[in-house]
C-alpha cells in the first residue's frame, strides 16, 4: 500500500465533515455549571469598589467572584484569572459569576456595580517608550512563557538602560555598521508599519474544569498544548501538576492562539463551586481578551555596493505588545540579519507595553513584520539598481555554512531553491497587464525544539495502536500514523492514532512553531521500529527461522523465499496478551530530544492590478514556493500552504485590530475585523521544493509557519511595481495609493 510521499485523507476528516467530531462546547459532564465574564470598559483603572450582593442573590446563582476573592497566585497584573486592584486594558476580565444555566449568569452579571477611577493610559508603543509615559506594567520578567516553542532559546538582551515600558531589549551586533554605510554606495532607509492581528479561528476560547474526589481537577480544553496548559494551572493553583489531568480535546483552529488562556481561571471556580464549570467566549469577547499577535514598527536601512552586494544593515524593531511581556526580539533579528549575507549589521529589539490586549502567538510569531520590512527594502534596493529583485536576492542569500547572527551557521537551507523556481514560474515570467504589477517576498523560519515521546502497541488484530501526547491542528496526526505505517510495514488503515491526556500520554510539546512531525515523529519511529523488532522476535520462534530471514508484508510476517512459512501479525501480538503467555506485550517507546533545527524558507509571487486613479487594488495572481524537506503527505502539505498564504495576504488586504485613542477595540466583530472575503482570496498556486533534512523523519522539515510570513511585502511590492507608490503600512489602503500617486 502506497505510503510515504503519497497523499492521503486526513483520518478524522469524515467525523469533521459530517458533525461527528465533538469539541469542547459539546461535552456536558453531570451537575455542569456556566460561567459568564464582566471586562473592564477602561483601558487603565483602580477599583475602587466591586460589589457583588446583587449578582449573588440573582437567580440560579452558585458564586461571584472578583479577583480579590481568589487565592493569589504567581501570576499577577493582567496575567491574573481576574483583576485584583487595577486593569490593564479594556476587556481584560474583573469579575466572574457561576451559575446553573449561561442565561442566568450573563443576568447576574449585569447586577454587579464597579466604581472605576480611570488612570492615564497609553495606547501608542512610541508614546510609551517617552520619558514620563504613564507605566503600563508594575513589574517585568520578560520573554513569552512557550518562546521556546519558537526556537526563541539563547538570545537573551541587557535589561539595562531600558526605556520606559520596555520589557525586553535586545541587540545584536557584527562588524562596523557606521563605517559600511559610509563606504556603501546605494543606501534604502524607511519605517514599515504592520498591525496586530486576531487569528482568526472559528472556535472562540472555551474551558471546562470538574473537580475530582482526590481534590485532583480534570481539565477538558482545545489546548495547542496539554503538558504547558497543565504547568499553567498547576502553577496558578499553587498544586502539584500530577493533580491536574488535562484532556486535549479537538482544536476549532489555533495558530498559536490556544495554549492556555482561560483554563487557570475555569479550575480555580470549580474548585471553589465544587461541580464541573464551563466558560465559553463570546465572538465580542474573544476579540477584547484573546490574545493576538502583535503590532511592529520596523526602521531598516540597507547599504549595497552598485552590483547589489550588501554591506551593512541597521534596524530597530518595536513590537508592541499590549499589557504583556512579549519576547520576539531575538527571533526577529535573526530572521533580519540571518537571510541574506550581510558583513555588518546593528539590530535592536524593543518589546514595548501599552494599554492593550496582550499579545500571544500567531503563525510564525515576529516573521511577518520581520519580513515585510526586510523585503520592502529588498524590492527598493533592486528598483533603485534596475535589478531583477530575484537576481538581487539570489546574489544575497544565504547558503549552508554561512554565519548566523546568533553565532550559529546555516545549516543546510533550501532559500536558493525557493528564488530559483521563482524565477521560473509562470506567475513571475508571464506578461503583465496594463496597472499591473509583480511583487516577490522571501519568508523564513527557523524552527521549534522540544522533547517528545511516542508509543506503540501491536493489537491481537494486527493493527498498531499510535500512542500520542501531541494536539492534532494540522493534520498531524495523519502525517505521523504514516511515519508509523512506514517504519512498522504495514497500511495506514491498519494504524489508529490514540492522543492522551496528560496523565497517561507520552510526553510531547506544543503544537506550534512547525515542529511535531519533526520532533514527535522521529520518536514514533523509534517506537514503530521497536514494536516492528518486538514482533520479528517473536515470529523467529514461533517459525524456527533468524530474525534477518523475515520481513513483514500484506499483515503477515513471512520467512524470505519461502511463502508458505507465515504467520501473521495479531496473531503475534495475541500470543503476547494470554494467560500464560511466554511472551512480553508487543509495546514499542521512542523517546528524542532534537536539538538541530532545519531552518524553512519560502518565496512569495503576487500580482496585482491598481485603479491608478481611485487607487483601489486586486490580487490577479499568486504563488507560494516553499521547501519542505520531504513531502511525507502531499496533499496536507499544499493545503498548509494554502491556508498560511491567506492569512499571510490578509494583513495586506484589511485585517486589523485597532483601537481608538482612548484604548476601545474597534475591530471587535466579525463586521469589523476584516477576515478576507471568498472573493478577495486569490488562487494560489503552490510549489514544493524538497531539499531534505538530516534530522527530520524520512527528510521532513516543518510547513505551516513559512507560508504566513511573506504575503504583506509580496502584496506591497507588487503595488509598488504596478503603480509606483510604496506602501510602507499594512492593510494597505486604496486612498493611501491615490494620494500618493
């Protein structure tokens, strides 16, 4: 049966099409109890008082709680289940009511009564990094809590000298800027404006928590990670983590988006109500208190010789990152420094807090504004030379051996690859139309790390029960039973994947950064192969033959050149689960720890027609060409790509959260947030470029990081080529073309 390399249906694609598949707002567990929300109206405020009689005399009413009534964990300030003395930002959680029925809660918390006493806010990271800003964060540890789930581990900054509201600094130095720039004879300089953005999944957050006799709690969640939502509550309940059990459950989209937001909160209330609780966001809600991706203001300057050698890079990068801590710097200035060779460079970070939303992970965290400055700059260089800006890049690019600005080298990369099946794809060589224009960009990234572990058990029927720790958001779970298909030799229909919950799975990270089929599954090949070596033990008795003369095909193990000598696979197994049996269970462990990464680059083709005199603009065309190491499942491969290239092009076509000066959301709907419209989204040609890894299973690198980075400097450059106006924002807007016509 054709395996590895050839396309097959996702395994749980017929239970999501149909409605079968059960996600966490259908489970209704015995005595369960609802949750309602009150969020701050105010960007930055003291409460003076919470008064809750009312809410907690309302009918059906279990218990009312402000911030000031749970126990005091690690987490403080906006980080909090619940507000204790001040918010943070508008929408940020103050108080929560239990109730029978979600009618009766949403009732009582409209009874309860807060006196505000608003403080100044700042909402611009510019503004908040001033001398005298009002301070948006009492204390800073700095660095996102899964950072190293983006391969964000060793590069740390100086906390000294920081300016105000700066929770981390970072930079990154090689060589003599100031002299290159001086000796350089072609110099681009600009600042490029990129938004934050929501990730837009169809399932809001939601959590439920039921309190166990032991004075254990069992978790049920759409966590991207059950091991780190299981620390979080742990730690927020100041409890051992072998007292919590959290149960993943399907994901209804993620992106980086689903770690752990509510669920400390949800297990702290139903502790204290002593039932099962639920609490399901609202759209309104997921918008005010979900956690995004940040804003960035990126300031780059290139220096090149006249043949469009570069010489020198200087950036600074803000993000901005709500009332959170941020930590993408490092990452953004390996991104900036590392694509192309560039002698000397000075590159700083700043994570900036403001009166907003904290931010999370979303698709390639930092990538994006990494690259839309980085390939804006790229593009003018070549405008400016009249070079052919894949030539341009093709002269830069960096190759396996050359230094990383983290002090690493490239390891084998397939960037050259990419910008030469660019050069020849149709959607660049074929003619343009009258005001249209075509735009390229490169993305990269580098790669997530995490230990992982994966079982294998051999079932008296002969199929392989896949023992997993991992969360299913991509089709993983497909991409892994083949991997175990492959190494075990048998058909994937004959592989069932089973994902635990933390109390019995193997161990395994968060499914983010473009990392578990690249960790986990070299751990189920280990796993596959030691169950596939168990079972050839086994045979070689009961055949009377060397464990080299066998092999397994068609759900039989056979003796070479004799086929008459066969036995098959569960019968193996079964002889291994009987009462007194001389065999030992048929169950195979892979256990890895990588800690190379095999670094993915994609290069991005946009065409796009422009109303030179109202400035209105479409995409006529697209491409996405990326290296995937090995394409170990096709079809699932192409559609990551299809799915991370319009979320890629939508910052450029209108998503955008934005907030007004007082620090009210403005984009807090579906009406508002402009998600790309069926007949915004362009047809995307994709092409697979396989420079395979030496460490990935069977040669596979990542997928679904690459393809959300490139789209707003493909999108931009495009323009640019077509009506000679450079968009240095995103959403790029169509009176900002006219204007500048």
């Amino acid at each position: 049966m054709p395996g590895i390399g050839v396309s097959h249906r996702r395994l749980e694609g017929g239970a999501k099409v149909t409605g079968g598949m059960r996600f966490t707002a259908d489970l209704r567990p015995a005595g369960l109890a609802y949750v309602r929300l009150l969020l701050s109206p105010h960007a930055a405020a003291r409460l003076a008082t919470v008064d809750l009689s009312a809410a907690a005399d309302a009918p059906g009413v279990l218990t009312v709680v402000s911030g000031r009534d749970l126990p005091v964990g690690p987490a403080t300030g906006p980080e909090a289940p619940l507000a204790v003395d001040r918010v943070h930002y508008a929408g940020q959680p103050v108080v929560a009511v239990v109730a029978e029925t979600e009618a009766q809660a949403a009732d009582a918390i409209a009874l309860v009564e807060i006196e505000y006493q608003p403080l100044p806010a700042v909402i611009d990271p510019l503004e908040a990094m001033r001398d005298g800003a009002p301070t948006v964060l009492e204390g800073v540890r700095g660095g996102l809590d899964d950072g190293g789930a983006h391969g964000l581990a060793g590069i740390e900054g100086s906390a000294a000298d920081r300016p105000p509201n700066v929770t981390a600094q970072v930079r990154l130095q090689s060589g003599d800027a100031e002299e290159a720039f001086t000796a350089a004879q072609v110099v681009i300089e600009g600042r490029y404006h990129i938004p934050a953005v929501h990730q837009g999944f169809i399932e809001p957050h939601v959590a439920a928590a039921t309190p166990e006799p032991d004075g254990g709690l069992t978790i049920h969640a759409p966590t991207q990670g059950s091991f780190f939502t299981r620390e979080t509550v742990a730690s927020a309940l100041e409890a051992p983590v072998s007292s919590i059990r959290v149960v993943p459950v399907h994901v209804g989209g993620g992106f980086g988006g689903k770690i752990a937001l509510l669920e400390p909160l949800v297990a702290l209330l139903a502790r204290r109500v002593g039932r099962p609780v639920r609490l399901e966001l609202t759209r309104t809600e997921e918008f005010l208190m979900g956690r995004g991706a940040p804003a960035a203001i990126v300031d780059l300057k290139l220096g090149a010789d006249t043949d469009g050698t570069l010489q020198a890079l200087r950036a600074r990068v803000v993000f901005d990152n709500g009332a959170g801590q941020g930590g993408l710097g490092g990452l953004v200035s390996l991104l900036l420094g590392g694509t192309y060779r560039i002698p000397a460079f000075d590159m700083e970070g700043l994570e900036v807090a403001t009166n907003k939303c904290p931010v999370a992970a979303y698709r390639a965290p930092g990538a994006p504004q990494a690259y839309f400055a980085l390939e804006s700059a790229m593009d003018e260089l070549a405008q400016r030379l009249g070079q052919d800006p894949i030539e341009l890049r093709l002269r830069n690019a960096s190759r396996e051996g050359d230094p990383r600005p983290d002090g690493a080298t490239w390891p084998r990369i397939g960037l050259v690859e990419c910008l030469e099946a660019a050069i020849r794809h149709p959607v660049y060589t074929a003619p343009t139309a009258e005001d249209e224009g075509i735009g390229l960009a490169v993305g990269g990234w580098g790669g997530g790390l995490e230990p992982a572990a994966a079982g294998c058990r051999v079932e008296p029927d002969g199929s392989l029960n896949l023992q997993l720790g991992s969360s299913d958001i991509s089709g993983t779970d497909t991409t892994l039973a083949m991997i175990a298909a492959e190494t075990f030799g048998v058909g994937l229909d004959r592989v069932h994947v089973h994902t635990g919950d933390t109390a019995v799975a193997p161990y395994a990270g968060v499914a983010g950064g473009s990392k578990i089929v690249f960790t986990v599954g070299p751990a189920v090949q280990q796993a596959a192969a030691e169950a596939r070596r168990q079972v050839l033990e086994i045979a070689s008795e009961e055949l009377e033959a060397e464990v080299d003369d066998l092999e397994i095909s068609d759900g039989e193990v056979h003796v070479r050149g004799v086929p008459a000598r066969s036995v098959a696979i569960g019968h193996l197994a079964g002889l291994s689960m009987q009462f007194g049996g001389r065999y030992e269970p048929v169950q195979g462990r892979g256990r890895t720890a990588i800690t190379r990464q095999s670094p993915m680059f994609t290069v991005h083709l946009a065409r796009v027609r422009v109303d030179r005199e109202t400035g209105e603009w479409r995409l006529t065309g697209y491409a996405a060409i990326q290296d995937v190491g090995h394409a170990l499942n096709p079809a699932e491969v192409v559609g990551q790509v299809h799915g991370g290239s319009l979320q890629s092009v939508g910052r450029a076509l209108g998503e955008e959260l934005r907030w007004d000066a007082q620090g009210q959301l403005m984009t807090a709907s579906l009406i508002d947030y402009g998600l790309p419209s069926i007949d915004q989204a362009p047809s995307t040609a994709v092409e697979l470029v396989q420079v395979p890894s030496p460490i990935g299973p069977y040669g596979a690198k990542g997928v679904g990081e690459p393809p959300a980075v490139p789209g707003p400097a493909a999108v931009a450059n495009a323009i640019r080529a077509a009506c000679g106006v450079r968009p240095s924002r995103v959403p790029v807007e169509w009176q900002e073309l006219a204007l500048g016509r």
